[in-house]
C-alpha cells in the first residue's frame, strides 16, 4: 500500500468511524500507526496536520511492534493454516477458498487472544517514552 491509498484508506473507513464516537472521546484519541513506509511519509504527516492532528496526537514508535498489530498476527495464523501440511496452490481460486476456510476456522476465542493484551501493551509503551518494549 502506498500513501495515497493509505491517505483513501483513513479518509473512508478510519473517519468515518470517527465520527461516530462522542466528541469527548475522539478529542482524546491518539493516532498510532506502525511506520510502515506508507504511513511515515511526509504525505500522511501532511495528512494527519490538514486533519487537525498535533504531533503530540500522534503516537511515534519503532516499526518493528509486530505484537501490537492484530490483523498481521491473525494473518500469520491463516498463513500457517492456509499453508499446514505443505500444501502448496497452483489456481489462485484454490488458494482464496483455502484463505476463506482458514479465516472461518479462527475461533472468537482466538480473536481474544489476539487482542486481550492489547491494553496493558500500549500503556507499557506509552509510559516507556524511549519507544522500546520487551515482550
């Protein structure tokens, strides 16, 4: 993804729901993002200051948190299970329908897993102000 994908991306889905929560509750929002090179660019900075966002509103770490993003660790799991017992695709329709079937194998319970810590883990980094966090 690029910047002005991601820039399409924010506009229509992260807005959008923004502006369903009580202003009280945006207001004190922070933006974080992983730093991927689409969402460190200078187009998305401009972005997010044509938004109103402070720096002080945007939340600034190291990259590498692969623990702190949920949808890549529950893509790692659809990967590991799309991927079990060596199988191997040569249709792309073969390999969406295992991607569907492995995604629907994925349990409530193991979406809680992926994201029950998620809380404790930022306040970790945010209270930690040099940007690393031990697992």
């Amino acid at each position: 993804m690029n910047s002005p994908n991601y820039d399409q991306f924010l506009d229509k889905h992260f807005i959008e729901w923004l502006k369903k929560k009580p202003v009280s509750q945006s207001k004190n929002m922070m933006f974080m993002q992983n730093n991927a090179p689409s969402q460190a660019s200078e187009f998305i900075a401009e972005w997010l200051m044509s938004r109103r966002y402070r720096k002080d509103q945007v939340m600034e770490f190291r990259a590498s948190f692969p623990y702190l993003n949920c949808v890549q660790n529950f893509w790692t799991i659809v990967k590991r299970r799309v991927y079990s017992n060596s199988a191997q695709y040569t249709y792309k329709d073969k390999l969406w329908k295992a991607i569907m079937k492995a995604s629907k194998s994925i349990t409530p319970a193991e979406i809680q897993h992926l994201t029950s810590s998620m809380g404790d883990l930022l306040i970790t980094l945010v209270q930690r102000k040099d940007g690393y966090m031990s697992k």
